[in-house]
C-alpha cells in the first residue's frame, strides 16, 4: 500500500513543480510585455499577443493539472 501511495505523491509532486513553472513562465511574459507597453502605451498588439501566449500558458497548466 505505501509503494502505491509513494507512487501518487510522487505524481502528484511533478504535477505541482510543472504547474509552478508554468505559473512562473506566464509571471515572466506578464513583466515583460508590461515593461514594454510601459516604454509605449500605444502596443495594442502587443497586448493581444500577450493575451494570446497567456491563454495557451493556461490551457497548459490545466492540463498538467488534470
């Protein structure tokens, strides 16, 4: 019974740390797209590219998560 409670945890513990790497790679695009429409308020599309790469970072997360 530990094996195959050891077996989840395990999986569950790799979930968890891909989970926050994706969570820190989205934080990473999110300071970097925010520092550029900061050097210019006018990058629309920028913001929409952003919106976009955050969109797939979180369908990825949910599916690490499920």
């Amino acid at each position: 019974m530990n094996v195959i409670q050891n077996t989840m945890d395990t999986k569950d513990t790799t979930k968890n740390q891909e989970a926050v790497s994706i969570i820190n790679d989205l934080l990473e695009l999110t300071r970097s797209i925010l520092q550029e429409c900061d050097k210019d308020p006018d990058l629309n599309d920028l913001a929409i590219k952003y919106l976009l790469n955050q969109k797939v970072l979180l369908e990825k997360l949910k599916e690490t998560l499920s």
